[in-house]
C-alpha cells in the first residue's frame, strides 16, 4: 500500500506541473506594458513555487513508498534542530521577501505616479448594478454634479447639473471606449457600495469605495473589446454587473468622439 501511495504522489505532481506548462487554462492576453510585467512577476513566483513543490512531493513520495509499508517497529519521535528550522524560515522569507520587492515596482509604477499630461481622464462611477462612465465634452471640463438631480429613471444617473454649461456637453456612456497607445487616467467612484473595477486583460483591478476618488492610470496597446467585471461582491445583483471595454485605433476613436458629441 505504501508504495502505491508513493507513486499516486508523484503521478498527482507531474500532473499538476503538466497543467500549468501546457498552459491550457491560462490568463487572457496581455494588452498593455505593465500586464507584460506583472506577467512576468507571475511567472518568477510561479516557478519559484514550482521546485518548492516539487521538491517537497518528490520527498514525501520517496519517504511514503520506502517506508509506507515497514513493519520494522514503532515509530520515534524527535524534537528535530532548532538550527535547520531556523534555516529554512530564514530561507523562505528571504525569497518571499524578495519576490514581493520586485513585484511592488510594477504596482507602485502605477499607483505612485501621476499620469502623463497626454492622458485622457474618464471618470467611472460604479452603482448596484450597473457602470457610468463619463467624459468630458468640448470644453475639455467635467461638469458640476447636484445630487438633487441625480434619477436613473430620467437617464440622469450621476446628477449632471442642468444649470452648470460645463455639464451640458459631458457624455454618460454605459460601456468604456479608450484608444490605443495613449495614456487613459481613471477618476473612480461609487455611489452606494464597495464594487471593483476589473479588466483581465489590463492585469489591473481598483475598488472603488463611496466618498473617494481613486486616480489610476494604464495605456492600453491592443486593439478589441474587452469584458469589464466588478470583481467585488457588492449585493444580490452582483452577477450581473457586467460592462466591456473598446480600445481602438486613434482614428477610430477620434471619430467616436464626434458622433458622441464630445470631438472638438
């Protein structure tokens, strides 16, 4: 039984190894330059993690099918080395310490920096169970808000105020559209709960809290639509909550702005 139970481990980690490197169920394709990087980090942890396993399989394996079935007496019992504890502690969280270092450059990258005065600047407001995005209009200004306004029922779902010119030209759409190779700024908000902005093909995901205003900045590079989560529970509805992203050409999106009204 011993040696059985030996083998079955490690015919389970070749498996389980096979599975990652046939990469048959995998992340969507990266469409920007820091999800290469953040792609990359992956990677490194991943294959990090990959020889501990290994490694640690292989040894249970080879113990399970020399000892499993040893009718050579009672077990003992050790206390073990302080010194090899001490040892291997200190090596795991060198190494772990040291991923986490190199993996915080490609997030600090985007959250520590501003974006570039290129940017084009979106504000999403997320609510149960639905995404606003808005742009601003020819006077290249977001309009004032007026909670008093605010009605989904009237198509008003972010409270643009009637009485302020600058909201007159902001455009509420309820799918994202940004161009490709050009710097887009997000300015995210909630109206009502904790959601997540979540594109997989950006590696990138945001919460959006109510009474903030979080800055994050990306350039997406690839062409195509792209599907848009929230990637946090946020009430009964949350399935539902679904949007797309459209990057396109700089043509293309120079001319969605005019029939948008926004174009200048």
């Amino acid at each position: 039984m011993g040696k059985a139970l030996g083998l079955l481990l490690w015919i389970i980690t070749i498996a389980a190894v096979a599975m990652f490197a046939v990469h048959k169920w995998w992340f969507p394709p990266s469409i920007t330059e820091h999800g290469q990087l953040v792609d990359n980090q992956f990677m490194l942890t991943l294959v990090v993690v990959a020889i501990v396993f290994v490694l640690a399989q292989v040894a249970l394996g080879f113990v399970v099918f020399q000892f499993g079935s040893s009718r050579k007496g009672d077990a003992t019992y050790s206390h073990g080395s302080n010194k090899l504890e001490v040892t291997w502690t200190t090596i795991t969280a060198a190494v772990f310490v040291t991923l986490g270092i190199l993996g915080q450059q490609v997030w600090a990258s985007l959250h520590f920096h501003e974006a570039p005065p290129n940017a084009l600047t979106i504000e999403v407001t997320a609510q149960q169970f639905a995404w606003n995005f808005r742009y601003a209009g020819a006077d290249d200004t977001f309009g004032k808000l007026d909670p008093l306004q605010m009605s989904d029922s009237n198509g008003n779902p972010l409270g643009l105020d009637s009485k302020d010119p600058a909201a007159k030209d902001d455009i509420v759409t309820s799918t994202i559209t940004v161009p490709a190779n050009r710097p887009v700024q997000l300015i995210l908000k909630s109206k009502d709960v904790i959601h997540s902005f979540f594109v997989p093909n950006l590696r990138f995901k945001q919460d959006l809290v109510p009474g903030m205003s979080i800055r994050v900045h990306f350039t997406p590079q690839v062409v195509g639509h792209y599907e848009l989560a929230c990637a946090e529970l946020c009430g009964a509805g949350h399935y539902k909550m679904k949007s797309y992203m459209d990057v396109l050409s700089a043509d293309d999106f120079e001319k969605w702005l005019k029939d948008k009204g926004v174009g200048k």
